[in-house]
C-alpha cells in the first residue's frame, strides 16, 4: 500500500510539473506577442484536454472490451496505410466495423457486456458531455471577459499594485516586466483608439473595396464548393469502389482529403490578403471579418462531405460503408495535420525570409489569429464525427495538437514579430469558443442523429449489423426491460426523455 502511494505521489508530481510547462510555454508567448495572439494557443490547449477526455471514455467502454471478444491475429503494415487508413487498419479497433455485435463474457459465468448499447450509450453520454463542458467553458470565458470586475482595473493600479515581489529569478523578472508592459499597451490602446477622419472621396474608396472583397470570397467560396461537390459525388466511382487493395488505389484514396486541405489552405491565405487590402480600423475588425468568411468555407466543406457520406456512401454497395467514412475521416485529419505543419512553413517561415532579404521594410509577419483558429476548429470538427466510425480518432487528433502547439510556438517565436497595433482581446477566447459550439457541435449532433436514427447499418460488420438503425438496440433493450419489474424506472424515464412529444419536437428541428 505504502509503494501504491509513493507511486501515485510521484505520477501526480509529474502531471504537474507538465502543467508547469504548459504554464510557462503560455507565459512567453503571452508576454511577447499579448493575449490576442495567448488566445489561440489557450484554445489549442483547452483542445487537447478535450481530446484526451474523448480518448479515455472510448478507450476505456468502446476498445477495452472489444480486446476480450477479438481473436489475435497478425497484420503486416505498410508506409501508405498510415496515410491512407486503410488496408490491415481495417481489421483494427481503429474502426467501427471490427467491433462485434454479440454480449462478450469474459468468464462462464460472469457479467456479461452488451458491446451493441456500450457502444451507443458511450457516444451519446459524450456528447451530452461535451455539450455541457462547451456551455460551462463559454460561460466562464464569458464571466472573465464581460463581467468579472477585476479585469478593469485601471493602469495605474496594474503599475503599482500587480508586482510579485516574490519573482527574484532575472528571467522571471524580465519576464514579469515584458507581460505588464504588454497588457498596459493593451489598456491604453483601448483607451485611445486611433480616429481616422476620412474624406468623402476615401470613404468612397473604402466602401467599393469592402464590396469588391465580398463579391471575391462569394465568388471563391461558391467555385471551390461546386468543383469540390462534383469531386465528392464521383469520389466513390473513381477512386474507391472497384479496386483493389493494392498501392496505387490506396493512393488514389488520398485525392479527396488532398483537394480539401488545398481549398483549406490557400483560400484562406486570399481571405487574409482581402483583409489587409481592405484596411479596417482595428484589428478586432480585421480578425472577425477574416474568421466569419473562413468559417463559412469550412463550414460549406464540412457540409459538402456530410452529404456525400451520408447519401451516397451509406446507400452504396459496399460490405461497411461506417469503415469507408471512417477512413475518409483518418485521411481528412492526417493530411490536415500535414498541411498545417506546411502551412507554417510556408506561411510563416518562407515570408520571414522574403522580408528579412526581399521587402525589408515590410517586417516579420504577423500571426494570422482567424485562419489559424478555424483550422483548429475545423479539426476539431472532423473528430467529433469521427467518433462515431472510428472511435479511437481521438487520441490521433490530440498527438496532432500536441505537435502543432509546439510547432506553432517555435514558428511564432522565430518568425513573427508582435502584432504592429497593440489591443486587448478579452472576448476573443469567448468568440472561439462559441464558434467550436456553434455552428461546429450543433452541426456535429445533427449529422451523428440522422446516423444513429434514419441510416441503416451495414449489415456485415459493426456491433449494429443486422439492425434496421443503431437505436433499434437501445429499442430492443428497453422491450427487453419492460418484462422486469425491477427495471420500470429506466422505462420510465426512456419515455419521458425520448418518446415525449418535446424529444420529437427538438430532434425533428435539429434533424
């Protein structure tokens, strides 16, 4: 009992000393470039917290048990599959279709687990989590920025009042004096907002620019969806269906999440140089313009692939279609993940040099807050409906993050320089949170309801093989239950939450 102790004694020490670390990695950056920049990688911590929790529950009610029922087996792997997903990952716990469908006994006479409403149940008792984390998280963002009346302290309290007279490391007190100095910017520029008296002629100009910029996004954002719409219906012809499990078809697999990543990528390199040409008074204004019109492309995409998967890759004739978008999702990710990392080579990396060498005198670029956010929220995204047929996705999302935080450090630090026009930016971790619940999670719940309620599953894998939809199991089960007396209280609750005229009213909006 005594090593027991010392062993959790030393395992809490070190997580910790790990939250020590984050704590100092977000320190710097907050000190150096200001909470406008902090935001984006306090939202990308808070993500991957989210996405370890995410790994934890399915891990632990979803893989576990199926490692009990599943026989062994040896699989061959090769470069491509890690890519592609596909190939011997498809005999993994990787995807919905290597999950069984029958009660698994460990002993004779042991308890027996249902893996049909484990898996059901695990899912929707997440989301319904996660929806109350999301409603918590902006509520607290939004005490912090709106309403706690600590966070409007004047200057001259924060100068004299705020020093910690226990720092006495130089770099800590360095540190401590750039973060004050920052936040006393910040205040002042809130303060002082620069006034720009325009004349009518330049007013004139601003407004035909603001225009001609709307008109090219609408213009960009409705071409790359009609190409990436046609892509997507013919996906499953030309790349998928027919062929075999060999080298070049898996490759061909990739043309999809490749194209996404493309539109993902550059489109919003273009919505970013709109902006600057569009010359907006704040950066506030600069930022939000900039992340409404990412968000309505991604948001499109995001669209474009639902209805691809739920209407053409469900009703096809494939042995498991959840494996086929399960596998699409795993692509979607992976091949997001590396463009990110491209992106900040080429974004950030590529410019530093072009402007340290070429135009000297525009100086290091400056972080793109909107572009980066959405990324994270459009992965984010992709996870939550992956969940679903690939319940293990997770845990690759969160590795994703982990890299992407700290290649997104070491790029701002080498990189960029702090933002030009200093300004506080209390609500924007407010704003990222609301948009990671709406319309991301909202979005989210509508497609996992019509799967789980209006598809039929594949009827030669999964654990809801054979069903006419995967609530039928939780129908069936509540039948079962009926017959018991000791269970009449779950039956009645099951028909106060799920078969009242409110449930039906709710999920006919929502679906």
């Amino acid at each position: 009992a005594l090593q027991s102790f010392r062993r959790f004694g030393n395992n809490l020490s070190e997580y910790f000393h790990r939250l020590h670390f984050w704590h100092k990695n977000l320190k710097i950056i907050g000190a150096e470039f200001g909470t406008s920049v902090l935001s984006y990688f306090i939202f990308l911590k808070w993500l991957i917290t989210l996405n370890f929790f995410t790994f934890i529950v399915n891990f632990g009610f979803i893989t576990i048990p199926q490692f009990f029922a599943a026989e062994p087996n040896n699989l061959s792997f090769i470069s491509l599959e890690l890519f592609t997903g596909a190939g011997s990952f498809e005999q993994t716990v990787l995807y919905y279709g290597f999950y069984t469908n029958a009660t698994i006994h460990r002993a004779e006479n042991g308890p027996a687990y249902n893996m049909q409403l484990a898996y059901i149940f695990t899912v929707g008792m997440y989301f319904v989590i996660c929806f109350f984390i999301l409603l918590v998280s902006m509520a607290k963002s939004f005490c912090r920025s709106f309403i706690n009346p600590y966070t409007c302290s004047g200057n001259a309290s924060k100068l004299l009042c705020t020093w910690d007279f226990n720092i006495t490391d130089e770099k800590a007190v360095k540190l401590k004096q750039k973060n004050l100095s920052t936040q006393i910017k910040e205040d002042l520029s809130d303060v002082n907002p620069e006034v720009l008296n325009f004349t009518l002629k330049e007013r004139v100009v601003r407004l035909v620019t603001h225009l001609l910029s709307w008109v090219a996004f609408l213009a960009t954002a409705v071409a790359a969806c009609a190409g990436f719409y046609f892509l997507s219906i013919n996906n499953l012809k030309l790349f998928v269906k027919g062929h075999k499990n060999d080298l070049e078809s898996q490759a061909a697999t990739l043309v999809l999440p490749v194209v996404v990543s493309l539109i993902n990528t550059f489109i919003p390199f273009f919505y970013s140089w709109l902006g600057h040409l569009e010359r907006f008074q704040t950066p506030g204004q600069h930022i939000y313009v900039t992340i409404i019109r990412n968000i309505i492309l991604k948001i499109s995409i995001i669209g474009i692939l639902c209805y691809y998967w739920l209407s053409i890759v469900a009703v096809s004739e494939s042995q498991c279609w959840e494996a086929l978008v399960g596998q699409d999702i795993y692509r979607l990710v992976v091949v997001d993940f590396i463009f990110c990392l491209l992106g900040s080579f080429f974004g950030e990396f590529l410019q530093r040099i072009i402007r340290t060498t070429v135009c000297v005198n525009q100086g290091l670029p400056e972080f793109d807050i909107g572009r980066n956010v959405l990324d994270l929220i459009y992965a984010q995204t992709l996870t939550w409906i992956g969940i679903l047929f690939s319940p293990l996705l997770p845990v690759i999302q969160m590795l994703a993050f982990s890299i992407i935080f700290f290649v997104k450090k070491v790029s701002l630090l080498m990189n960029c320089q702090p933002p030009r026009k200093v300004w506080k930016t209390a609500q924007m971790t407010t704003s990222f949170m609301f948009l990671l619940f709406f319309p991301s999670f909202v979005g989210v719940l509508s497609v996992i309801g019509v799967t789980v309620w209006r598809l039929k599953p594949s009827k030669e894998c999964g654990p809801f093989r054979g069903l006419a939809s995967m609530y039928a199991a939780v129908s069936e089960w509540i039948k079962i239950l009926e017959n018991y007396t000791a269970s009449k209280w779950v039956v009645s609750i099951y028909n106060i939450l799920i078969t009242s005229q409110f449930f039906f009213i709710l999920s006919t909006l929502v679906l």
